[in-house]
C-alpha cells in the first residue's frame, strides 16, 4: 500500500470546504484543511454572508424543528409560509432560465432540509432572519420565498463554527497554504502540490475534495470570461478565490462546466474597496431597490425594481447596474421607502445624498442628467396604479402602467421628503462556470469519465446556476455538495484501504 499523509485533503476552508472535511471525518477519514488566506481571512466567502440558507419546509412544525428555540411570541406573530420542493425546483429552473442541470438541482432540493439539519447537529444554531426576509406589516410577520433561516452570527458565525468543529474531531487546518497542483499518478489524484512562504511542498493523499471557490477575485479571468467592464466590479468577498481549483483540475482533464460568462453580481457601494474586509464594521450591501427606483446617468430607469422578490432579482441586477453608462447608478427612496431600508443603509461608508425637494437632491446627486431625473420621477408618479393597496411581504400587484421599463410590484410614489439617494456601483459574489461533477461529486473529464480520487464541491462546481440565482441557495448549494463530497471521499479511501 502506497504511504499516504491524509485520507483526505480538502482545497479551501470555506462552507463547502468545511462541511467536506467534516463529512470525510465522519467516514473514519483523516482530513487536512489547505486555506489559501491567513488564519484571520479564514472562511472564504461564507464569512462575508448573511449565513442563510434556503430550504424545503412545511412551515410552523418545521421551524420548531430547525429553531428549537423559538419563542411564544415569534410564533404567534410571524407566517413562515412553506416552501415544497417543487416550488423550490420551479424557482431554480425558472430564475436560471431552465439551464440547470436537472439532477443537480434536485440534490440541491432533496438534500436541504436533511443537510441544514446536519449542520445544526454538528456545528451551528440557526434563527429566523426577521428584518431582511420578512417586513413587519400590520402587526405581523410573513416569510417570502423560502428562504426563512440564517446561522446565529451570520455568516462569520457559521465559519467560526466549522473550524471549532473541525478542532474538536480532529481536522487538521494548515493556513497560508496555496495549492498550485494536483498530483497525479497511476491511482489517479495523489495529493497536492502547496506553496507555503514560498517553499512548495507536495502532500500525499488517497483523495483530494476541491471547494476553494470560483475565479471571482481573478481580474484577468473575470474580463477573459464575463466580458470587458467586469474587471472593475468591486469583490464582494474574499480576495483569495482566483480559480486556483478550476485551473489545477483542468490542468489533470477535468471538464469544463456551466456559464462561464455568467455570475452572482449585485448593486454595491460604489466606492466600496476593492475586495471585502470579514473584520470591517460596514456593509456594502444596497438590496432595498424593490422599494424604491433605481436611475443611471442619463436620470432614467432600467430596470423593473418590482419584477419579484429581491432575492430572486438581486444577483442579477449587478451586471445591468455595470452596463450603464459610467457603470454606477443611484438608489432613491422617499419617506415612505425610507422605513424598509435594512441597516447597511445607515452604516459608515455608505456614498448618501438626502433633500427635502427632489429638485436639491438629483443636484446632489453626482453625474445625473437632472431634467430627465425629475421627468423620469414625474412619470413614474404618474403611472402608479395606486387603488391597489401596497404590501412589501407579496408580490402586490401595485404596479405602473404605460412605462418603457414598468415597476410590477411595490410601485409607491416618489413625492414625501424627506427623499435620500444611495450611489451603487456593481458587487461580484461568485462565478457560475466550473467543473463537472456527478451526483457523487466525482469530478469528469471531457468524456463523462470520473477522475480517480477527485471531488468538488461549492462555488467552482458549474451547471447549477446560470443567469442568476434563488437568494440563500449559494451556502445551501455549498453544504449539500460538500457534506456529499466528503462522504463520497471517506467512502472511496476507506474502500482502497
């Protein structure tokens, strides 16, 4: 038998990763953790996230079983609604225009409910994300789009959590750790290649799991695949996902998967910093559009803020927000919209303009064509079927009509200061293009074979999402995949064993 270090290595230390390595471990497996970023970046993008994840649920009951702790009073006050797992397919193939790949998209709903409660076992407490999925309206609480729960402390929560986990069962971590290569020999993959403090060092391994992300953070990538314009988008996330995992399992013929020209990409701080900080006290996140209109430059609208729920809006958006001319737009609320916008409106950072009239704000308001602003408002108040009662927890129904670009739902008057104005520019998540896998998570060469030893998991697995994505089905994705990679892993060493 081959002299081995590991069982199992695991490429990246993020949901996916973690939930890998934990996984594997159960299987009997040792396990190393390769995180690229020092010890206080760890997590890769699950740290910047708000720790949701969407789920099938069959409402209350379920609830009581995922937030044990729920009180009397969040009961009373608060629908949770349901979400079966046909709603949650129809929403995934319609929101990817029915691109998808089929049998991964069922994983992805089958497992969710099963994997989410894994995760509660082993690692985290969840709870109800009152505020951003659910407005309080007429004295009570209703859930929309099923997406209900996040991890106690977000998403720096849950990524605390796993490593606490992985400490307590024995998961090795080594941070600083870049991997540049797989090793390949006549088993199949045999380890990894590393550079540390700029020494490479190979590490051997009966198999390897990929979960390091997608090429989000590659400058050079982004242009090559998502087009010209994307190398100035602004990372929402870590700095450290550059598609090292995509590159390593091509370079041994892995096949390529997915929308390679396609992304998670959101309206953000326009002048937010190149990459996110997991340490900053300030957000960037500007996803309140649907209560509001969103102008460019030239002072007109582009995009229908109330075509559906943010969540099934929001991670496209970003790409038309990056089309417009200068590549930046202004968010504008009145009074009324006021009310709705989350905290990270009112956090340091944010690029606001506020006025009493709406002629003193659009000259506030840098780079915006002032007469077709205050047109564009004009006939936009015009248009509003306002008979139709406002409701920010359902599509309403409260539309405009006779407009170029029509507002479906939530389409409240511009017309009570005091009025305020946020500048965005265009946030990138992660990249929809990678490998291919199987539903064990093998990953496959150009003609559908697996490579011995080699799985994938989270960001960098393409074919799931295309075009755009269901709000909190990214952490949801990356625990299902992972948890089945490192089964799948633990299954595969202990069986050459």
């Amino acid at each position: 038998m081959q002299q081995t270090d590991y069982d199992v290595i695991v490429v990246g230390a993020g949901n996916a990763a973690m939930c890998a390595a934990l996984s594997a471990q159960e299987q009997g497996a040792k396990v190393l953790v390769l995180e690229r970023a020092p010890q206080d970046q760890r997590g890769g993008n699950t740290a910047f996230t708000e720790g949701g994840m969407r789920m099938v649920h069959n409402g209350l009951e379920d609830m009581k079983k995922f937030v044990p702790d729920l009180t009397p009073e969040e009961i009373a006050n608060t629908d949770f609604g349901e979400y079966p797992a046909e709603q949650y397919l129809d929403d995934i193939a319609r929101i990817t225009q029915y691109q998808t790949d089929p049998d991964l998209a069922e994983l992805l709903v089958t497992r969710s409910a099963d994997t989410v409660h894994w995760v509660r076992q082993n690692v985290v407490r969840f709870a109800p994300k009152y505020g951003r999925q659910a407005f309080k309206h007429e004295g009570r609480f209703k859930f929309f789009t099923g997406f209900v729960i996040a991890a106690v402390g977000g998403g720096r929560g849950l990524s605390d959590a796993y490593f606490k986990a992985a400490e307590k069962k024995g998961v090795d971590v080594r941070y600083n750790a870049r991997a540049t290569a797989l090793l390949r020999g006549r088993a199949g993959i045999e380890g990894v290649r590393i550079t540390v403090g700029g020494v490479d060092e190979e590490i051997r391994a009966r198999a390897v799991v990929l979960a390091c992300g997608g090429f989000e953070a590659n400058r050079e990538w982004r242009t090559a695949y998502l087009g010209p314009g994307w190398d100035i988008a602004k990372v929402r996330g870590t700095r450290y996902n550059t598609g090292d995992g995509i590159r390593m399992a091509l370079d041994v013929g892995a096949q390529p998967y997915g929308q390679w020209s396609g992304c998670h990409g959101v309206a953000w701080e326009r002048y937010a910093p190149d990459f996110g900080d997991p340490n900053a006290h300030t957000s960037s996140q500007r996803h309140n559009y649907p209560l509001g209109i969103v102008v460019n430059a030239d002072g007109k609208r582009f995009i229908d803020e109330g075509a559906d729920f943010r969540n099934f809006t929001y991670a496209k958006y970003g790409r038309m927000v990056l089309q417009q001319p200068g590549s930046y737009a202004w968010q504008v609320f009145d009074a009324q919209g006021s009310q709705y916008l989350r905290d990270d409106y009112r956090l340091p950072g944010a690029t606001r303009v506020t006025a009493d009239t709406l002629e003193e704000l659009v000259k506030r308001m840098e780079d915006v064509n002032p007469e077709q602003f205050m047109k564009t408002v004009r006939d936009y108040n015009a248009s509003i079927k306002r008979e139709v009662p406002f409701n920010p927890n359902v599509k309403d129904g409260r539309c405009t009509v006779g407009l170029e670009v029509p507002k479906s739902n939530w389409a409240n008057p511009v017309e009570k200061g005091p009025f305020e104005a946020f500048a965005v520019g265009t946030g990138i998540t992660f990249t929809f293009g990678g490998l291919k896998i199987d539903t064990t998570t093998r990953v496959l060469d150009i003609a559908d074979t697996p490579l011995p030893g080699l799985y994938a998991a989270g960001e960098l697995v393409g074919g799931i999402f295309y075009f755009n994505y269901p709000g909190a089905s990214g952490l949801m994705s990356g625990a299902v995949f992972g948890r089945l990679a490192g089964l799948a892993a633990g299954a595969y060493v202990c069986n050459k064993a």
